[in-house]
C-alpha cells in the first residue's frame, strides 16, 4: 500500500515539477522519482514503526511491525526491478 502511494505521488510530483510522463522519462527524472519514492516509503514506514512501538496491544503491535517491513521489503524489491530497467534502458 506505502508502495501504491509512493508511486502514485512520487509520478504526481514530476508530473507536476517537469511535465514528464512515464515514457519518456530522461535519467534525471528517472532518479529524481526514486529519491521521492524512497521518502515517502521509508517515511511511512518509520511512521508505522514508530505507531507499532506506542500501541499498547500485541496484535496491534504486531500487524504494524508485519506492514512496515512488508512495505520496506517491497520497496527493495521494487527498487531492484528499476536498477535493472535502468541498465536496461540507460546502460
């Protein structure tokens, strides 16, 4: 879901500063978009951590802590797939 948002804006916020689309994006805009997509996904995920840590329940404290590192694992996942897309593209 962290993931779903961070593209989301992540594509909004480029939209909006460079007028880019997803096809034709140059290497700055291709890593301007990562570097906005990281913020939002470690930011989430450091919310949740922190929201995980207050809760007084445990099952509460336990599905926090599954989807904050669900969503960090995802990222990494995610971010692994555009480094070889990148090369792909780019190299």
């Amino acid at each position: 879901m962290a993931e779903l948002f961070a593209d989301l804006f992540g594509d909004i916020i480029i939209q909006t500063l460079f007028g880019a689309t997803k096809q034709g994006k140059s290497k700055r805009i291709f890593w301007i978009q990562g570097i906005f997509r990281t913020l939002i996904v470690l930011g989430f995920a450091i919310i949740v951590g922190i929201f995980a840590l207050i809760v007084p329940q445990f099952i509460t404290k336990l599905i926090l802590t599954i989807l904050s590192f669900g969503a960090l694992v995802h990222y990494f996942y995610y971010t692994l797939e555009s480094i070889k897309n990148y090369r792909r593209t780019y190299l």
